[in-house]
C-alpha cells in the first residue's frame, strides 16, 4: 500500500471517528451535599479546589472546545467517568463519614505524590498547575478533615 493511500485512509477514519462523539453534559446538581455546602473552606481554598479538582471529580466539568474532537474527546470522557467514580465532590454530603475520611487521606496522598492533578490535566489547564505553597495549602485543608 502506497504512503499517499495511507494517509488517505488514516484521513478517512479521523473524519469518520467524529461522528461518535461524547455527550458533555453534566449529572444533576444537587448543592445540599455538594462538598462546599459540607465543608468549611475559604475563597483561596474553594478556588485551588475547583481549579485543579471539580473537572474531573464532580458533576460540574467544564468541557474544553478540543473534547469534540476524537479520539481527544473519548479520552477526556473516559478519565471525567473514572474521576468521579473514584470522587466526586458534588456527592460529599452522600458518602459515609468513614469514606469521607478515607477520600481526605487520599487527596492528601495524591496530593503530597504529584499524582493529582494529572500530568495531561495540567498540561492543558495550565491554572492546575499547583506551585508548592498551594500543594501545602490544600494538603492542610484536606488533613483537617481525616
């Protein structure tokens, strides 16, 4: 197969490949329960939270415009359905305070790691980049609440 005819097919599938799209629409919102509403935090901290968490781990992801492109936007689907099966803060006030504890002790962890926000993540939000005060910010916050 020549090169000209495999950039002709590989065209092909991409274009093809965008008629299977994700849905980018969010879950119900309840505030009751959201993590905000069941945790006392300042602006500084709401604001890291929401920055460099909420896209991935609550009912309230803000889609970016390249997530209509595929394969781009199945993978930003397929890491905002783990994320929010791992945790999701916009379900705080549901979780058992045992789970609360243990998800607390995890974002410390991922945290204290470099694990969270991921890599990828930061990349393209560049705002998720946590320097080291705000790593000890939010690693404070969420010991507060083991």
């Amino acid at each position: 197969m020549s090169s000209n005819r495999i950039v002709y097919l590989v065209v092909v599938i991409l274009i093809f490949m965008q008629f299977f799209g994700i849905e980018r629409h969010n879950p119900p919102i309840d505030s009751k329960i959201d993590f905000f509403s069941q945790v006392k935090a300042d602006e500084s901290i709401k604001s890291l939270v929401r920055t460099a968490c909420y896209d991935c781990h609550s009912n309230e992801t803000n889609y970016p415009t390249y997530s209509y492109l595929q394969p781009v936007g199945w993978f930003i689907a397929d890491h905002i359905e783990e994320g929010r099966e791992h945790l999701n803060f916009s379900i705080w006030g549901q979780y058992s305070k045992d789970k609360r504890h243990h998800k607390a002790e995890e974002c410390v962890e991922y945290i204290q790691n470099g694990e969270m926000p991921l890599k990828a993540y930061k990349i393209l939000h560049p705002d998720a980049n946590l320097d080291e005060d705000q790593k000890n910010q939010l690693i404070g916050f969420f010991k507060k609440l083991i």
